[in-house]
C-alpha cells in the first residue's frame, strides 16, 4: 500500500507536469518547427517515388517489347519487386547506429548519397543482373532514410504537434508514389531512376539549414548547440529552460540506469515496446496496400478503368487520407484512429473479393473502383500513420534507435515475404483469396491494438519514458527526485 501512495501521488505529479508543458508550448511559434519539418521529409518523398518505380517498371520489363533491351520473366519479377526490402532492413540497423554516432542529419544525409548510387546503377543497367544490384542498394539507402527523419521530427516537435508531424512524414512516402506515377506518364521509365531523385537533391542543396536533434546534442554535451536550436525551432519569445530541462532530466535517468538493469535491452522498457511495434508492423505490412501499390498495373490490367488510373487514383486516395491524418491525431486517440481505419480497409477489401461472385452490369464493374477508394483514404487515415508515429512515441531515448530498427525489419521482411509469393498464391486462390488473407489481417490488428497497445496521445517526454517502467523503478525514481528537490531547497 505504501509504494502504490507513492506510485499514485508520483504519477499525479507527473500528469501536473505534462499539463504544464503542453500549456507552455502553447508560447512557442510553430512556423519554423513546420518549415524545417518539410525539410527533413524531401528524402521521404524520393523513398515513396522508388516503391512507385518498383510498380511502373515490373510490367515494362516484363513486356518483350520494351526499349531498355532487360526483358524478365515471372521468377525474375517476383525477386525484383521483392528483393529491394531485405537490404532495407540491413539499412535500418545500420541507421540506429549512424543516428547516434553522427546524429540524425548526418545519417539522412548519407542514406541520400546511398540512394543516388543504387538509382544511377539502375538507370545505367543493361542487364538484369544490374539491375538487380542497383536495387539492392536503392533498397539499402532507403532503409537508411526512414528511422532518423522520424526520430528527429519526434525530438524536435511540440507534444501537441508530434502526432501530426510524424504523420506528414509518413505522408511525403506517398507524395513520393504519386510523383512518380505522374512523371511516368509524361516521361519514359527508363529515366524515372534519375528523376525521382529530385526532392533528395533538393535536400543536399538545403542542408545546412535542417535543425540538429536537441536531445542527440544534449547527449553529446553539446548544451549551448541544443540551446540555440531549441531556441531557433520555438522562436526568441519561447522561453526554452522547462522543455530543455525535461531533456536534460530524461537523459539523466537514461544514464543512472546504464549500469543497471534498465540499460539492458532485456529490460521491460525495450522488450515490450519492441514487441508491440514488431506485432503492429506485422499487422500493418500484411494489410493489402503493399500488395495494391505494387502490383495495381497487374491487378486492375483487365479493369474497365486503365490500371495506371487506378494506381493513380488509389495513391491520390491515401495521399488525401494523410492529409487527414494530423488533424485526426490532435483530436482522437491513436487507438481508436487505427481501429477505425481498419474495418473501413476490410470493408474496401471485402467489397474487392466479393466482385466476381456478383452479377455482371455496370455497377457491379465500377465496385473495385470504389473499394480501393475507400481502402486507400482508410489506409492514409490510420493504418499508414498511427504505426510510424507510435513507433518513435513508445521506445525511451536510451533504446529509440534499436527500437525504429526493429519497427522497420519488421515491416520489411513482411513485404518482401508477400511480393515474394504473390504470385504463387495468385495462382493457388486468385484475387479473391488474397484479399480474404489480408482482411484476416486486418481483423487480428484490431484484436491486438484494441487489447494491447497503449495510448500515447497527448503524452510528453518524461511520461513516454515512464510507460514501460515497473512500479517499482518509477517509486525510486520519485524518492531520488524528492530528495534531489529538498537538497536544493536546503541549498
């Protein structure tokens, strides 16, 4: 009873504390934090147009006669839509290490350099094999982009707005599809490797005003650098000492646990987020819009509607669910967002497989066109963002980095398994049985988010840090603070 008074009055304090801070952010200007978000997604967007290569280009290489002299065939296009997400998650724990040792600017930086190389190598090709190589490292550098722009847009946002700006940023990977489908549709393919490397350069050339993270410079030391970017983010009236101490006393419990069991990537602190964030990405990678946005030139070939207007449309589709998104996150809990999400997807999905057991006439022919309407803006809404944004929400300072690696190796593998098998399955149950696969998917996700996954809407610094903590390291974090309090006060 006496450590539950603790925890309890612990805990008040706690949401006293977040209260305050929300309340005090209120201050602070946003129009640099948004710009300088905008920013950090251009190499997001040139990651979202390579998926879209991956789309245009499996039915151009597979027509014998195409231009580019690379002619594959079924065995070769499933290795070429699928291949690229197994170096991603190399690149995904080669950026939890990156982000720490040179910081998060640095490593969006050299994922972009990366991506440049794989894109020429594709562009250059003539052979599938190189083809294949160029790829490989596409998928490398892109793996690299992701885990450090959404760790430093989570370190340099407002709580308030945290939610929104990880949800933009899922949403420039779509922006990026859609460019690519439009650019295709005015250019040839064999020049898209070149031309969707256009936002990335864009971000080279604007490089040296994207912000550091002020929390990977508190860890480094470098106190009077996270000042003055913490300062230029909030604006000269922002009085930045609350928020910049929040960090510095994070960072203090991070290092007070290095020698004990909270530094351990066994502890509960790691081990449940990463459970939870692999589980979702599960659910979220096996949902069906990989499976649309890869092979919608294959799916809809025969569809009424061209299959390049329905790619187009589904993408334009998500893009606008993104849109919704942040304003969503500020007002309805991440949970409910993601459950929401998904019956509407598995209604899109259902509608889809249940098409070819309905009478042929005019309104039966245009129901996968309003199915993928309904599957993409759902998608956009809350299945796309609420995984990303929770994923750089739940995991604390300390094990962030690993944490964003195990998200993305998760979701990865999970893609390449599925564009691997497409095909084979295609074969074995049709469309049909696909779609059905998926919206078992869909229903476990909701099983598993509505009994397991914790809210962290409106949630600061310190109060994520503390979700996974046992009540009893949360009490002797309290009786330490107390006591460094009344020092103070003696002082």
């Amino acid at each position: 009873p006496r450590n539950l008074s603790s925890l309890d009055q612990l805990n008040c304090n706690q949401h006293r504390m977040d209260v305050s801070m929300i309340s005090h952010q209120t201050t602070a200007s946003n129009t640099r934090l948004f710009l300088m978000s905008m920013l950090s997604m251009l190499p997001g967007i040139t990651f979202g147009a390579t998926l879209s290569y991956v789309a245009v280009a499996l039915p151009f290489f597979m027509d014998p006669s195409n231009i580019s002299g690379i002619v594959i065939n079924t065995e070769e296009a499933s290795w070429f839509a699928s291949l690229a997400n197994l170096p991603r998650m190399l690149g995904t724990i080669l950026a939890g290490v990156l982000s720490e040792r040179i910081g998060r600017r640095s490593t969006i930086l050299f994922s972009i350099f990366t991506t440049i190389i794989g894109s020429c190598t594709v562009y250059l090709a003539d052979r599938f094999s190189i083809l294949l190589v160029g790829s490989v490292v596409v998928g490398f550098g892109t793996g690299i982009t992701l885990n450090p722009t959404y760790s430093l847009l989570a370190e340099i946002s407002t709580i308030r707005m945290r939610g929104s700006l990880g949800s933009m940023n899922t949403l420039s990977a779509n922006i990026g599809y859609l460019y690519s489908l439009v650019v295709v549709m005015i250019a040839p393919v064999t020049y898209l490797p070149l031309i969707i490397l256009a936002p990335s350069i864009l971000f080279i050339g604007l490089f040296w005003f994207v912000p550091y993270s002020p929390v990977w410079l508190m860890q480094k030391g470098r106190e009077t650098d996270a000042r003055i970017t913490l300062q230029y983010l909030r604006g000269k009236r922002y009085n930045i000492e609350p928020e910049l101490k929040e960090i510095v006393d994070v960072i203090e419990r991070s290092k007070a646990r290095n020698d004990g069991e909270g530094a351990s990537v066994m502890s509960r602190e790691f081990l449940l987020p990463a459970f939870i964030i692999f589980v979702l990405f599960i659910f979220q990678a096996c949902c069906g819009a990989d499976t649309i946005c890869y092979f919608v030139m294959i799916i809809f070939k025969d569809f009424v509607v061209d299959e390049n207007v329905m790619a187009i449309i589904f993408q334009v589709a998500i893009t606008a669910g993104y849109m919704i998104a942040p304003a969503v996150m500020t007002r309805v809990d991440r949970r409910i967002q993601y459950i929401l999400a998904s019956f509407l997807f598995m209604f899109g999905l259902g509608s889809m497989a249940l098409v070819p057991f309905l009478p042929v006439n005019r309104f039966t022919e245009y129901i996968p066109l309003l199915s993928i309407v309904v599957s993409g803006l759902s998608y956009g809404v809350g299945i796309g963002p609420v995984p990303f944004v929770m994923m750089s929400e739940l995991f604390s300072t300390k094990f962030k980095s690993a944490g964003l690696a195990v998200a993305m190796l998760s979701r990865s593998g999970c893609v390449f398994l599925q564009l691997k098998v497409f095909s084979s399955l295609q074969v074995l149950v049709g469309m049909t049985g696909i779609f059905l696969i998926h919206s078992v998917f869909l229903i476990l996700g909701i099983i598993f988010v509505f009994t397991v996954v914790p809210e962290t809407r409106n949630k600061s610094i310190s109060e994520l840090e503390d979700i996974f903590k046992s009540a009893e390291t949360l009490v002797a974090e309290g009786n330490t603070e107390k006591q460094e309090f009344k020092k103070e006060n003696v002082r």
